[in-house]
C-alpha cells in the first residue's frame, strides 16, 4: 500500500489499518510509525504557519500490521508554540509515543550565512502514482 491512502487514514480516523508488506521482523518497519504520527500531529495542529521544530519518538513494544489507534493530546498551546503529543495504540497497550512542537519563525537581527538548503521536494500528491 502506498503511504498517501494511510496519511488520509489518519487524518480522516482514530482507527488505522496498517497493511502487510511494512514489517521488518517481527514488527512493522519504524520509519513508518514514525511517518504515521507525525502526520497526526501535523493534522492536529490548526495552524499552517507552525512549522516543526522538534520531535521525539519512542518505540514502547512492536507494532503489528492490523488494526492500530492513534490519539493525539495538545499539551500546550500557545500563541507561537504548541507542543502535542501522540501515541499508537494497539490490544489496549501504547506501542509508540511521539511529542513534538510546532512553531511560527521568529523575526531575528541575527542573520546566519550558508545554511544548507531544503530541497524543494514534490508533494505526495504530485508524484506519479505508477510503479
């Protein structure tokens, strides 16, 4: 399955189904459980002009394909901050827990040269959907 249709999964629902295909091992690939909470946490916040500035994930217990809820709790929410957190939820047990912040940019008479830039990368919903 495509990650597109599980990032509408869980903007649209509580209830997730993980498909088959995104185990490693004995559990389901960790770059993906990431992928999915953060997507949750960047519905939850209300505000496009937050962007991410930090985030921390923790693996609790191995998630398996199937049935999984994510539910997500804004912690704070202040007029440039909000700070939220997620968990998965699988058989009445939290198998993943993410916190994270979003903020607005800040103005600065700082002005720093060189930064490395972000690649200006497609959406998910402008890349070609044939493979």
């Amino acid at each position: 399955m495509a990650l597109l249709p599980l990032y509408q999964q869980v903007e649209q629902h509580e209830w997730i189904d993980i498909p088959s295909g995104w185990l490693q091992g004995r559990t389901v690939f960790g770059g993906l459980i990431a992928g999915l909470m953060i997507q949750k946490a960047m519905s939850t916040v209300h505000d496009a002009a937050k962007q991410l500035l930090s985030c921390n994930v923790t693996f609790v217990g191995p998630v398996q394909q199937g049935q999984a809820r994510l539910s997500a709790e804004v912690l704070r929410e202040g007029k440039s901050v909000t700070t939220l957190e997620v968990r998965l939820w699988q058989d009445d047990a939290v198998q993943s827990i993410l916190v994270a912040s979003f903020g607005l940019q800040r103005e600065s008479r700082i002005h720093v040269q060189n930064l490395p830039q972000v690649p200006d990368y497609p959406t998910a919903e402008q890349l070609d959907k044939t493979f």
